[in-house]
C-alpha cells in the first residue's frame, strides 16, 4: 500500500498491485481504507486509487467554501489522467455517477454501490421517500442540536445491519473519525435531494453510453433498491445487482461478494477461492 497527495492536500492511497487500475470513491463518514477488505479479495489483480474526502481519514478539513459535492467531484476528477474504471459507495457513488456524466471520456465502466439519489426516490417513490426521512429525523435533530457524537453514532446506525458493530463495540479512533465527518452529510443535502448538479436535467445521464452496474444488499433500506431501478431505467447501459445478506456498507461487509461482481463485470480474472 502507498500514499501520495493531490493539490489541495488531499491524501489519496493506492491499495493493491493488479495491473487493472480503478478509482475507488468512499461514502461519508468513512475513509479510503474503506476499500482494503475488497482490494485484498481482488486477489492482487487491481490497484484501487482511493482518495479521502475533505474533513475525513488523511485528508485536511473542508473549508466550507464553495459546495461540497463540487469539491469532491473535481477531486476525483484530478485522478482521471486517463480513461479508467470508476467504483464509488453511497455518497461516493454519487460522485462517480457525475464523473460518468460529466467526463463521459475518461469513465471507461462505472459500478455504483447504494446510491443516494434521494432526489430520484422523491420523484419515483415517494411513500419510501418518506420513510427514509422519518428514519433520519433522529439524526438530524441530533446534527442540528449541535450533538456531533449522537448525529455520527444515529447515522451509522440506520445505514448498519443488525449484526453490525454497535457503537460502544467500535474503537475510540472509528468514533472519533465518524464525528469528524458528520457534518459534511447535510452539506450534500443540495446535490442528493435536490439535484443541485442537473443530473436529471434532460440529456443528461443519456451521456452515460458507458457500461454501469448499480449494487445494493439485500438487507439495506428499502429506499435504496427503489433508488437503484430508478437509476437504472434511466442510464442507457445499466444493469443492477443485489448483494444476498448484505447492507449499505457493503464492500466492507461482503468483500468477497463485491468483488466477485467486479470481477464478472470489469472482465478481472480471480482465484477460484474468492
């Protein structure tokens, strides 16, 4: 595993050796080493460019200037030097899904796990819609009480299974960095509920000629598969997949599982163990 920067100070790692390169998008609250679990079950057949979001793992706090899905997006898009895969996860997959949009060129395939568009679940689903609101009323209070540690401990907590590690079960540094972050989350509110980037503006996931893959486990919340064949009926290449027994935090739950997906659809040769 190395690390490097990126202007602005942002620590990006590369983790795994495979010739098969692909840039790795985390979700909020997390970090690039989000992606490890999966990087090893590659089997060494793939390097995973992880960068760490502003206000989380290596990287500096966000200045909150400008509107933070812009910064991560033009973030991520400095590490487009060339035409490559793209994997993002949650909010990260929001970000992967612009990149497919807006640099259609430079983004080869692009496999979005548990997207957020909440604004595509107002359109189509609303009754679910509703239901994931009321689910993060709790959260949201918590946030806007100023209580970050109550905001971070709500937030893992609807986005965890129920064998998930409770929050007095993590370690002292996972807290702490979940807290950290958290405050982010309603800085995307704009971009996710809102389509404050004209995602949906007519035209454009039509740029999308790319092939797409949308996952989700079988076990998240009922908003997120909804979100996924909304998606999906409207990218022209795209095709969706459900994770049996698996969460929001997939990739860190089912790694094997994830990258057998990856593997089948990214054409990368695995062991036969994975």
């Amino acid at each position: 595993m190395t690390g490097r920067t990126v202007p602005q100070d942002v620590f990006v790692r590369t983790l795994g050796k495979g010739a098969h390169q692909m840039l790795a998008l985390h979700c909020t609250i997390a970090h690039s080493g989000a992606w490890s679990g999966l990087a090893a079950a590659l089997s060494g057949k793939a390097s995973l460019i992880a960068p760490d979001m502003l206000s989380h793992g290596r990287s500096p706090d966000w200045d909150g200037r400008g509107d933070f899905f812009d910064r991560m997006t033009e973030l991520a898009a400095s590490q487009l030097q060339k035409p490559m895969d793209v994997i993002g996860q949650s909010f990260g997959a929001m970000i992967a899904l612009r990149l497919a949009v807006e640099h259609p060129d430079l983004v080869r395939r692009a496999i979005l796990i548990e997207p957020v568009f909440f604004a595509l679940a107002k359109l189509d689903v609303p009754d679910l819609y509703d239901q994931h609101e009321r689910d993060a009323e709790p959260f949201v209070s918590a946030l806007a009480a100023g209580n970050a540690s109550q905001a971070a401990r709500l937030f893992n907590r609807m986005w965890s299974t129920q064998d998930s590690p409770r929050w007095a079960d993590l370690p002292d540094r996972t807290r702490a960095a979940m807290i950290r972050g958290v405050h982010v989350v309603p800085a995307s509110n704009n971009a996710l509920y809102e389509d404050g980037a004209g995602l949906l503006q007519p035209g454009k996931l039509e740029r999308t000629q790319m092939p797409v893959r949308i996952l989700s486990g079988s076990l998240t919340h009922p908003v997120i598969p909804a979100i996924c064949n909304s998606l999906q009926r409207r990218l022209p290449a795209a095709t969706t997949e459900i994770i049996p027994g698996a969460g929001h935090m997939l990739p860190i739950s089912h790694p094997k599982e994830t990258a057998r997906s990856l593997s089948e659809f990214f054409r990368i040769p695995l062991a036969s163990s994975v």
